[in-house]
C-alpha cells in the first residue's frame, strides 16, 4: 500500500505475474466510495519485478518505488505525489538509561488525524509517510508502541521526529493518606505481585514471576495520616497500566514508647514474604564511611532522609537495569554478637515485560539482586547473603539481619553489589535487642467504595534522581492506557470484599479508586510519652497490560490463592460455584477497548 499522490487515501501497488505469464506491476488509485481505478500507465512501460519497496528517495515527501527484476534495481520516482500536502513521522525510541522499544520503533503502530481524515499505519522504516490532502493542520498523533504504550501528540508539525516519552506505564496501585488537609501521596503498594510477568525467555519456554499474591506490610508513621471525622480515610488509585485485584485490605495501630521508632521490612523478596512484625530501633547508628566502588566519598548522601539519592552509577540502555556497581559501608567497631540490623530506604526503577522479553533473549544482560559481601580472613570479599532483597517500589526500607554475619573479629566493612536501578537515600543499623514494649491494636473498616477518579499529575520526588510522585489534587480523566478487557467489580460499596483473603476481591481498572475509611473509635488512648504509628497490610495481584505479560490484555484468567502458578494449566479452574455467585454480583461492569481504538476516529 501508499499514497502515490497524498490525498490521504491508499492506493495499491502490486507486483506479480500477469494473465500471460509475464512479471508486472500495476497502480491502482483509490478513489474512495467509488472504489479503485487502474492507472497503471503512469509507471513506465514494460516494468518486470521481482522485489519492491518503498521509501523517500529525494525527502520531497511522497512514496518513490524500489524494485529488481532481469533488469536489476531500479529507482522510480514519484514527482508528483508532494503536490497535496503531507507529513513525515520519523520515531526515536530511547537508546539510553530507559529503553523499552526499539531505536525506530519498526512495529508501533502510528494513527493520525486532520479533520475529518483519519489513518493509521505500522512503522516499516524510518520514516513513515502520510498524505493529507488539502488539509493545512493536523490534530492529533497518536503512537502505539511495540511494547503497546500508547502515545498521544496534540498539534504536531509536518515533518518531525516523535520522541518516545518517558513514562511510568507499570508500578502498582498508589496509597494516599489523609494528612489533615488533604489526601497526600505515600507509596506505591502490593508490589509483590506480578502476574504473567516474563522472567527468562528461552524459545517455546518462558519462565514467569511467582504467581503467589502480594501480602505485604508498609509502615506509615502517625505524622503522616490524621483523623478524619474520627476516622482514618485512605485512597488507593490505580492510574497505570494495570488491573489489580484486592483481596484483603487492614489497619493497624503501632504503639510505643516516643523514644524509639519502629521501622518495617519493605523489601522485594520471594516467599514467604515478612510478616506482622516491626523492628524496634532505639538509637540509629550510621556507618563511619560510605562509598562506592571508585571510592567517591558518599557518606552525606546516606544521613538524612531527604529525597537526595546516590546515585552515581552508569546506566544501560534498559530501563531498570545499570552497570555493575558497588556500595561500600564502614559501620566502625560494632559487635554482631547480638542482634545487628542494617536498614537501607530507596526506591527502584524496575525493568517489565518487554525489557524482561530482550535481555534475557541476550547474555550479555542478567538482573543481579544485590548481594552482601564481607571482608574474610583472607582479605577477600566474601557473600554472605546472595540476595539481601530490594526496594520494592518507591521509598521502602530495605532491613537485613546482620547479626554473626562478619567473618574477622574487627573488620565491619559491607559491599552491597548490583546491577538493578536502585537509589539509596538514608542507610543506618541498630545493635542490641530493644526492650521496649510495642503494642498493636486493629482498626475496623466501616466502609469502602469504587469508584472512578482518573489520573494524578505525575513528578520526580526530589529530583531527577527521585521517584515518580502525584499530586493528588491535580486531576485528569481522559483515557491514558489501552484497557485490558473484561469483567470488572461494579462502582459502589465494595466493604463485603476487603474483610477477608478469599478469593472474592476487587477488580479495578486503571483510573479506578477505593476509598477506604478505617474507625478509630475503639482505639486506646495513648500513655503518656508514647507515640502512634501504623501498620497498613494488603494482600491481592497485579497484571500489567505489556503486550509480553501472559494474559495481559484480558482480566481473565482470574487468579486464586491456590493457583499453582500463572498463567495455570487447563485443568486448574476459577471460579468455583461459589465464587460465581460473587462474580454475578460484583463483577458486572464490562470494559472493552471500543473507546481506545476509536480515540482519534472522527
């Protein structure tokens, strides 16, 4: 197909074996409802080919033809096809630090609309040519790329290169708290759960993340959330490319003495995650020296926590993955006799499924988790804990348990080595068992409701080295993302779903929202000198909708907890009878990608 004379109608160029034999080539113009007419006496006479292809020989932006046959190459030039006007998409994909398609974006799918003209078109070559007519503007571009993220373009020129932006299109749901005044950003949560996302690639076999559901505890301290009308409100958005399912969702208050503070361990590791637990710390130690692997003296970075990250290491052309790099801790002269725990807070820029999808298929790239090494007798780096686990998302304390972990008597040197994307903001440990009494005490919900919200304005938290942050009351609702389609929990009272890990969930689409108040009615009041933190605890999956994650364009196959793996075999089944009662209550609200694929049509 092109548009030999871009009035933004295809015509067809068909090369092959006429009736008698013999290799031609013919042009037939479309002509719109009247059909297509042959005008194949606008190419030179007696054309044989055997090949074609096209391109822009001389840039003048129209389609010249390329094709060999007995004759060998020849070049036909189209001179009158830039007569109408027309525009060149050329596609930049980021080379560098946050790759996720390929350089040119051979395989996006462009869409373009002036008026009332709408086409669409694979990117095949660099440049990519649209006839408009006698149109004189355009309205909209929109790309799809390879990986399916879309791309939206408003007024763009005649001739440009679109640049692939970069975007968040894959995190987990986001937790906001009332603060006093409004609902502010916390954290990113259930990052535990990936479902059908590719791990390694190798041919017909494909090796998938665990398929077990996110149970996880994130700490938020008591300055952080506040009554509201005696209760405490939180809001959890899903605003990316992703469906998640919430199976149970709980409050905890955390009691304790003011003179210490109490952390949880937030960190990416494989089953069985942490449980109800807080770690006591009664007086944060930092370490003597802190550098990295060229010696560059880091320890001002790690002393406050601040937002301000280290963050000098190389990165790849992939998002999410760096070049090998060291951090090397000094903690001075303590003992690891009795109980020593290092805690580090950082957030991580993680790979996907594309990504996942293109460096497994090479061994020159490999994810290596961060692993702990001390200094042995010999003198040597040695790794005493192969995977200490990771951030998992954005702002998470990392806990490792370092207690008779040395290997010399004196020396308390630590290097953490990696290759994963990960910022370091404030590094500390504490030694001894605290004695300090903590007590917790649940928190009821009384009530929870979906609904609709749409999209938080989006920003780096501390930099360009920060994480991704939103403004919850900077708001927008057009739709971002190609939906995954299918059955989804209708909008209203959603509270009979929360209260238990069975099965029975929500299901939300991205621009989704539960709000979810927890009564404090009960709570005790606090002694004198004590402090209130809390324990927010949620359990469901997430699947993204990455054109390589298993399943990720539908909602279904639903997950359940005794799910031997994702995507499962035939013979696994969900729902049962049971679960199909729910699923007719709740689950009646139907998406399809009707809108989406219709976005710029006129």
């Amino acid at each position: 197909y092109l548009d030999f004379d871009n009035d933004g109608l295809e015509d067809i160029l068909a090369g092959g074996l006429t009736a008698d034999n013999k290799r031609g080539l013919r042009l037939l113009h479309n002509e719109g409802a009247k059909g297509f007419s042959d005008v194949t006496e606008m190419l030179p006479p007696e054309l044989q080919t055997q090949q074609l292809a096209l391109a822009d020989f001389n840039m003048d932006g129209d389609d010249d033809i390329f094709l060999t046959g007995p004759g060998g190459l020849k070049l036909i030039r189209n001179d009158g096809g830039s007569l109408n006007h027309y525009t060149q998409v050329q596609l930049v994909g980021f080379s560098y630090g946050n790759s996720k398609n390929n350089r040119l974006g051979i395989g996006a799918q462009v869409e373009l609309k002036a008026g009332d003209l709408y086409q669409t078109k694979t990117v095949r070559r660099m440049t990519t040519n649209f006839g408009v007519g006698n149109r004189d503007s355009l309205d909209a571009v929109r790309i799809i790329w390879p990986n399916g993220s879309p791309q939206y373009i408003s007024d763009p020129s005649r001739r440009q290169k679109l640049f692939e932006e970069s975007k968040l299109k894959g995190s987990c749901p986001f937790l906001f708290v009332w603060d006093g005044q409004s609902y502010a950003f916390f954290k990113d949560m259930m990052w535990r759960s990936a479902l059908g996302m590719p791990l390694a690639v190798n041919g017909k076999d494909t090796t998938y993340a665990f398929s077990d559901r996110s149970q996880e505890y994130l700490l938020i301290p008591g300055e952080r959330i506040k009554l509201k009308n005696n209760h405490y409100s939180i809001k959890i958005t899903e605003e990316l490319w992703e469906t998640v399912f919430f199976d149970k969702l709980a409050l905890y208050a955390v009691d304790h003495p003011d003179s210490v503070e109490v952390f949880a361990d937030e960190r990416f590791v494989a089953p069985p995650f942490p449980g109800k637990e807080v770690h006591v710390v009664e007086k944060k130690q930092y370490p003597v020296s802190v550098t990295d692997g060229q010696g560059t003296n880091l320890l001002s970075k790690i002393k406050t926590y601040d937002f301000q990250y280290i963050s000098n290491f190389n990165l790849t052309r992939y998002q999410g993955l760096a070049e090998p790099h060291d951090l090397i801790l000094d903690l001075g002269s303590v003992s690891d006799a009795n109980k020593l725990l290092l805690f580090l807070r950082g957030w991580i820029f993680p790979t996907d499924a594309s990504i996942n999808s293109a460096f497994t298929q090479s061994s020159k790239y490999r994810v290596k988790a961060p692993e702990l090494q001390v200094i042995n007798a010999k003198g040597e780096w040695q790794t005493v804990i192969p995977n200490m686990g990771f951030p998992m998302g954005k702002d998470k304390m990392v806990k490792v348990d370092l207690t008779h972990k040395f290997l010399t008597a004196h020396d308390r040197r630590i290097r953490i080595r990696t290759n994963m994307q990960i910022y370091w903001d404030e590094i500390f440990f504490s030694s001894g068992q605290s004695t300090a009494p903590v007590k917790m005490h649940d928190i009821p919900i009384a009530k929870a409701a979906l609904n609709f919200r749409g999209y938080s304005e989006m920003y780096r938290k501390g930099g360009p080295f920060g994480p991704h942050w939103f403004d919850y009351d900077q708001v927008s609702q057009g739709q971002q993302w190609r939906d995954l389609t299918g059955n989804y929990t209708r909008y209203g009272d959603v509270l009979p779903l929360l209260g238990e890990a069975d099965d029975e969930y929500i299901i939300a689409n991205s621009g989704d929202e539960v709000t979810v108040d927890f009564d404090a009615a009960a709570l005790p009041r606090l002694p004198a000198e004590w402090k209130r933190d809390f324990l927010i605890y949620s359990e469901g999956w997430v699947k993204d909708g990455d054109l390589n994650t298993a399943h990720g364009q539908t909602v279904e196959p639903l997950p359940f907890h005794a799910m031997p793996s994702y995507p499962y075999p035939q013979n696994v089944k969900y729902p049962s009878e049971k679960h199909k009662a729910y699923m007719d209550k709740y689950n009646t609200r139907k998406v399809t990608t009707d809108s989406f694929k219709s976005a710029l049509k006129p």
